[in-house]
C-alpha cells in the first residue's frame, strides 16, 4: 500500500486533487486508518486515475466524469457525449478567433491612429419589440422628426405616453442627401389600431446587431457611422439588415452635444 503523498509522486497528482476525487467518489483510497484519517492507495488504481485524467484532458467535467466512470454507459452515450463535447469546443474555438480578430483589427486601428479611439463596438443580441411606425421618403435625415411627432399626437389619443424607446431606421441601402426612405418607430406595450398611415407590428430582433454610441450632436453622426461601418469590415461582418438609431437621449435639435444616439447595423458573419 502508498501513502497518499506517495501515490501523489508516483502518478504526478497533487495531493489536493486525490483529495477531492476521494470526496466525489471518483477515486476512493483502498483504505483509510480509522484513527489517523490517513489514506493509503495501490499501484492497482493507476489506470482508473488515468483515465479520469484523460477524461479531463478531453474537457469533460468532474461531475460528467463520475457519470461515465460510475454509471453503465452504453458506447452510444458516449459516443454523443463526446459529439456534444466536440461541437462545444469548436463553438469556443470560432468565438475566440473571433476574438483575435477584433484585437487585431483594434491594434490596426491603434496604429494607424496613433491613438485610442473614443468608439467601442459591441455586438448584442435584440429582441423583436411591438412598435408603431410611419414610413415615409422625406427630404432629409433630419425631417423624421415630424414623422415622430405625428406617431405621438395619435399614440396619446390611445392613451399611451411613454415608450420604451423612439428610433429611427433607414430604408436605404446607402447615403442620399434627399428622398431619404425614413421610418419612425414607437416601441408600446400594447396594440392600437391602425391607419392609413401608422402600422402596428413587431419589429424584427436580430441574434447580432452591430452597436455604437454617439455622444453629441447629430451633425457628427457620420463620424461614428464610418467608424462603426468601418469595424464590421475590419471583423469580418457584414450589414443584413437597415440599418437603425436608437435616440437614447435627444430631441427635434441639429446641434445639441448633449444627445446620446445609439446606431445599430443588423450583421452576419462572412
């Protein structure tokens, strides 16, 4: 018989660890002196130690392991535990080269900056949300203000006055400085009836949606519209969707450094 520290020498475990699997049952010492509490092993328990070591080295868990170790499964449990452990790691492994990615292209941006950037990008998930909406081809950006302000004046007839959020989203595959396809949105907590000219429907959610924030004017929007567009081609994203901006903070001003604006671009990855 070994005692525990030298089981641990002979299999290169740690003490600390043969304790543990002694406490999850994993690997139970082949006795313990009643008075002393000293656990003592044999050269016999090495494959079944291996074996949990191999088991762990295939990234299964303590607890997965003591089911396969202790419970009868059949070479098809196994098999798709192993399948399910496969796609888990591979998963792991696109996020984290998606990852390196966005630290490449952000040490890209660095350098050629020579700065750090006051733009964060994120990429969120977002839930489809019931709104009302008025679309309409405007003369400018500028212009869906009158757009929100309708969907208020007939939002409050129906008795509702507050709104999760009011966003904009642009219909256009790209810049125009005037018949701007526009859309003005309402988020509500219930339906209302429609008319000729505000529909009610629930606005799409998206499983990744590219997100900037926008502090200032929405003269300077563009600034953060091309960092933002910029991004998704460094990360390897493209746009799926129009693109939409969120008024967090704002109002019917041009030049108001006090607004937050959210610009969102709905992307996949190429």
């Amino acid at each position: 018989m070994l005692k525990i520290g030298e089981f641990s020498k002979l299999s290169q475990v740690s003490i600390k660890a043969l304790r543990l699997y002694d406490q999850m049952g994993l690997l139970k010492p082949i006795s313990v002196d009643r008075f002393t509490g000293y656990r003592f092993y044999s050269a016999s328990q090495l494959p079944r130690l291996n074996r949990i070591l191999a088991l762990k080295d295939l990234g299964f868990s303590l607890e997965q392991i003591d089911r396969l170790l202790n419970e009868q499964i059949s070479p098809e449990q196994m098999r798709g535990m192993l399948r399910l452990k496969h796609a888990e790691m591979q998963q792991h492994i696109e996020e984290e080269q998606s990852r390196l990615l966005r630290v490449e292209a952000r040490l890209k941006q660095i350098e050629q900056e020579d700065m750090m950037s006051d733009y964060e990008v994120v990429i969120k998930k977002i839930e489809p949300m019931t709104v009302a909406s008025i679309r309409e081809v405007l003369p400018n950006y500028f212009a869906i203000g009158k757009l929100f302000q309708e969907l208020n004046v007939y939002l409050a007839q129906k008795g509702i006055t507050k709104f999760e959020y009011d966003a904009g989203i642009w219909h256009d595959p790209g810049y125009k400085e005037s018949d701007v396809d526009s859309e003005a949105v309402l988020a509500i907590d219930r339906p209302v009836p429609e008319t000729d000219r505000i529909k009610v429907y629930e606005l799409q959610g998206y499983d990744a949606i590219a997100s900037i924030i926008h502090h200032g004017s929405y003269s300077t929007l563009n600034q953060s519209y091309q960092h933002l567009l910029t991004w998704i081609e460094n990360n390897g994203y493209r746009c799926i969707a129009p693109n939409r901006e969120f008024y967090i903070q704002g109002g019917f001003e041009l030049d108001n450094e006090s607004y937050i604006t959210e610009l969102q671009f709905p992307v996949e990855k190429i």
